[in-house]
C-alpha cells in the first residue's frame, strides 16, 4: 500500500521516464565514458555509490533504457528503507506512521524517484538499522552491514551517524548479544567514514567549498546569517509544514490572514514543536532515539549551511534546496509521534501531526517533468558523438563527446 502511494506520487515519472539532474549528467555521463573507472569517481567531494552501480549496470542494456532503470532501481531502494522502518526489529511505536512520513513528507518532491538523491533515503535506512533491536541470524546482521558500508559510501551521512553507533554501542556494552551486533555495524560505519572522509578533504584543499565571495567563512561568521536568515529559513522548512496546509485550506476565505506569510510565525510554531518534543523527552523514553534525531537534524543543517557556497538565498524558497530538509522534516514527525507514546496528554502532538498532515496533502504531488525526448535524442547521439542531450531540469545536459 505504502508503495502504491509512493508510485501515485511519482506518476509522471514512471509514466514518463527521464534523468533527473546528476543522473545524466554526472552518473550516465562517467559510467558510459570510463566504465568501471566511475565507482572511485568522487562528485560534490564525496562518492556515491550506489548511483554509480546503478549507471554502471544500466551499461549491460542499451543507453535508451537507462532512465528507466535509474528510476525503478531508486523505487527498489527507497522501498527497501520502507521495509527496514516496518521491520518489528525496530523497537518504535506507529512503525506504518514513521514509514509514511518518508514517502509524504513536504521536503521530498526534489529527492522522490530519482538515483541521484537516493543517499536521503539510505540514510535514513542507516539510522533505522542503528535502532533495531539484534536478530537472532548472523546472516542478517551481515546483510545490514553490507547495507551500513554502501549506504555510507553513497554520500557523506556516515560520517555523521558513526558517532551515534559509537555512543550506542557504549550504550549497551553491558549486552553481549546487542553489544556484538553493533561492534560489527560501527566498524563498517567507521571504515566507510573514513573513505569518505579522504575526497572531502582533497575538495576542501582544493577550494571546493569556498570558491565564492560568501563562503563558509561569511556564512557563519555574519550576525545577520545566524540571528535572522538562517533561524527564518529553517522555521520556512520545518515550521511552516504545520502551518501550510491549514492556510491552504483558510486563506482563499480569509484572505486577511497573515500569518501564513510571516516567517515569525514559522519559527513560533517551530520552537513550539521542538518544545513538546523536548518535555516528552524528559519524561524518559525515547531518550536516545530523540537526542539522535536531534543531534542528526542538526549536524545535517549546519553542513548544509557550511556547503552552501554563498548561495544561502537559495533556500528562501521552499521547494529550492528542500533535501537539505528532507531528513529533519522527517525526524521531527518522528518524534512527535514518539511523543504520543510518551505523552500523557496526546492531543497536542496529535494536533500537531493532523496538521502536517494537511500538509502533506497539499504538498503531495513531486515535481513535473518535461518529456525532452530523450529517445530521439539519444538515437541521434549514437551516430554523433558531440551532441549534448537536454535533460530535466531545464538547462542540464549530457555531454556525449565525453570530452
């Protein structure tokens, strides 16, 4: 069922298969020009993959199926993340309501149905795999290792997460059968951190993520970035989808309400809700499982904000740059619904759901994308190799000279 909406989402995309971005400019592009070569390829100072065994695959056929085989192996991906949350390993409550946030939440209509964004939805993968509770099979914890060490080499999120498998492992050093199961996960964590970690470097010596006139340096260092862009930009994202559908719904019959355009009532409601989180997480429970989304939400922002590049604007819009968003939008409606577990008084988080809710509803559909004939035109580069293919968004290309 879960999967059926998440393909009611994607319609236009199965329908009309197409390279999202990366997927053909960088993915397709490396895997038909070096082959093998492409897996140690790094993009965006880290390595990714998964997109690059995917485009490396899609090689056995002919070049007119791959973006085919780009979107359903992402749906296969993003499916088996679905399955892992739905696990009864994970001792969570509301398991079918964690794994519907993944597939509805506001911030994945850039990131839903494409390779190229897939390391969202591994990492969330990843952190749910920290959280399970031991099977009784080795076999199975090899199967989540091996999930640990690709997902961790799709992306930089490992390098993140690895300290909560150390702190969770300390956690429970008490609990042999626990205690061997997460040895084996945070040494994969941390093999595939420390891979990572050596093209992140060599792109941060090289001036990868300060080139701009606004670096991470003027990011961080400006009071009017900390105290006013950044706090309304991230209330915009996560403050606003409790609000958003409600006036959806009002607005066209008050037009006179305000607070659907004021970014002070974005950051209001998101510090309400990141109150309700924190007195349910003084009551005992879940105390772990919040610090951890908390401590994730909030690493993943600040390297977004360091990464940016002097392009911070970009997020004033709520549909450019919402994958940064995409994990903390989800974690907060996982906590709140860990807070109706907790709560004594389970209306307001209830409320608090029903209302992102709307949200979701209004937010539902992902973004359209234009047919670019991608037949025709990959027809045409067969017997051309100079001809540079339009791809989704406008203004992406692939270079088929491989120059």
């Amino acid at each position: 069922m879960l999967l059926s909406l998440f393909l009611l989402r994607v319609r236009d995309y199965w329908q009309l298969p197409q390279f999202w971005a990366e997927d053909g400019a960088t993915f397709f592009h490396d895997s038909f020009c070096y082959g093998a070569k492409s897996l140690f390829l790094p993009y965006a100072g880290y390595f990714h993959l998964a997109p690059r065994l995917t485009a490396l695959l899609s090689t056995l056929w002919q070049p007119l199926y791959a973006p085919v085989i780009y979107f359903w192996t992402s749906i296969a991906l993003t499916a088996l993340v679905v399955f892992l949350v739905l696990s009864p390993r994970l001792s969570l409550p509301f398991r079918p309501l964690l794994a519907f946030a993944i597939i509805t939440v506001p911030n994945g209509a850039e990131v839903c149905g494409n390779i190229t964004n897939i390391q969202w939805y591994l990492a969330i993968g990843t952190l749910t795999i920290l959280l399970m509770e031991p099977s009784e099979k080795r076999s199975i914890t090899a199967c989540e290792a091996m999930y640990v060490i690709t997902a961790g080499l799709t992306g930089p999120f490992t390098l993140f997460l690895a300290p909560l498998f150390v702190a969770r492992l300390l956690l429970h050093r008490k609990n042999p059968v626990i205690r061997q199961r997460l040895i084996v996960l945070t040494l994969f964590a941390l093999l595939a951190a420390c891979i990572q970690v050596v093209p992140i470097v060599a792109a941060s010596a090289g001036g990868m993520f300060s080139n701009s006139t606004h670096g991470t340096q003027s990011v961080f260092s400006d009071s009017n970035y900390i105290l006013l862009v950044i706090p309304a930009q991230v209330a915009l994202h996560l403050g606003s989808p409790f609000i958003s559908g409600f006036c959806h719904i009002v607005k066209p019959v008050f037009s006179t309400i305000s607070v659907c355009d004021v970014s002070v009532a974005y950051i209001a409601m998101l510090l309400f809700v990141l109150s309700v989180i924190a007195i349910q997480t003084m009551r005992g429970n879940y105390v772990f499982e919040n610090l951890s989304f908390l401590y994730f939400s909030a690493i993943l922002l600040a390297a977004a904000y360091a990464k940016s590049d002097g392009h911070v604007n970009d997020f004033n819009a709520f549909n450019i740059g919402g994958r940064y968003f995409f994990i903390p939008n989800i974690l907060l409606y996982w906590s709140l619904l860990l807070a109706i577990k907790n709560s004594s008084s389970r209306s307001i988080p209830i409320t608090l759901l029903l209302l992102a809710s709307l949200s979701m509803t209004v937010n539902f559909n992902s973004w359209p994308r234009e047919d670019l004939h991608w037949r025709e035109w990959i027809t045409s580069a067969n017997k051309s190799d100079a001809k540079k293919i339009p791809i989704n968004p406008r203004g992406w290309t692939i270079d088929m000279s491989c120059r």
